[in-house]
C-alpha cells in the first residue's frame, strides 16, 4: 500500500476512454469520498461545451484553462478527482499532482480506448479522420508522462469495474 491519509487526494490520469470518471466514481464511493470530473468542472465554470472551447479558443485555450481549474480542484480535501486524458501535459500539472495527492494511471490498449470513444463526439481531439491512429499517436507520445506521474498503474483491459475499483482500493 502507498500509505494514503485520509485528507490526500485521489488522482486518475490516463487517456480518453480509459475509465477515469466510470471507475473514479465508483471508487469514490467505496472509500465514501466525492468524486469531481476536471472536465465537468471545465465547463460548468465556462459555461459552454469542451467542444465549444477547443473551437474559440483552441487547445492552449483549452489547457490554460484546464491548469486553472487543476490547481483549484486539487486543494479540495479528501476528494477523487478524474482528470483529462491531456492534463499531464504541462510540467506543472505533473508536479501538482505529484505533490498533492496520489496518482494513479488507468491503462488500456489502443483497441480497449477505441472501442469505448468510438460514439463519442465530445470529444474534440479525436474529431479527425482515422480516430484509432490518433488515439495510438497520442498514447505514444503521453504513455512515458502518465507512467512518470504515477505512484500506481493498473490495467483496465478485462476486469469489470468492481474489480479495477477493488484492486485500487487495495493498494492505497
Ligand atoms: C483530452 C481529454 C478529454 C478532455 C479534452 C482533451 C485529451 O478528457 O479534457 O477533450 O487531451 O486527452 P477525457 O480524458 O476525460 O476524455
């Protein structure tokens, strides 16, 4: 176990698709915690859709944003926070996590990510093309970020919800 205390937060990073707000809010409510979705708090303090802010303001728009929201959120005691799949990008948002709370990465495979973003059109990043390549391409290129901020990497591939949850409440 890392030795989590009762007041540290609970960070899930990882990409789309990966399972961060389905298994942080079950795992918020084994541990009897509250569970906040960074996106969901995005944009109930914009107002519009995460869409509607890559298209006004582009992605930096979208990630200076992100970084505000971060550093408010991850003050807040005792939560479970999912992140977005992108939020590891800036240096500062890896030491903030690091330092704040416990960090776990959610890994899937590109087919696993694909499969379970395949309908989704909330999405802006993947509003190419090919979105299986771009999923693959941005795995490559964050896969070493979401390993070097993780105190805890579990595999979300073939177990059920219940088991992922259960296997990360046994190794806090
Ligand atoms: C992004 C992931 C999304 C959202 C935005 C950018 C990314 O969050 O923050 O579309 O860069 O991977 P989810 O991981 O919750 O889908």
């Amino acid at each position: 176990p890392v030795g989590l205390s009762t007041r540290q937060p609970v960070f899930l990073v990882g990409m789309m698709g990966a399972g961060k707000t389905t298994i942080g809010r079950a795992l918020a409510r084994t541990m009897n915690r509250d569970f906040l979705d960074l996106d969901h708090e995005i944009v109930g303090r914009c107002g519009v859709s995460i869409p509607v802010i890559f298209d006004i303001e582009g992605e930096e728009g979208f990630r200076n944003r992100e970084k505000m929201v971060l550093e408010e959120v991850a003050q807040i005691d005792g939560i479970v926070l999912a992140t977005g799949g992108g939020a590891v990008l800036r240096e500062e948002n890896r030491a903030l996590l690091r330092r704040q709370g416990i960090v776990i990465y959610l890994k899937a495979s590109v087919d696993e990510l694909y499969r379970r973003v395949a309908k989704d059109r909330n999405r802006p990043l993947l509003a190419t093309p090919d979105p299986k390549a771009r999923i693959a391409e941005l795995l490559a290129q964050r896969e070493t970020l979401y390993e070097s901020v993780a105190d805890i990497t579990i595999e979300t591939g073939s177990g059920s919800i219940s088991s992922v949850v259960k296997s990360i409440h046994n190794l806090l």
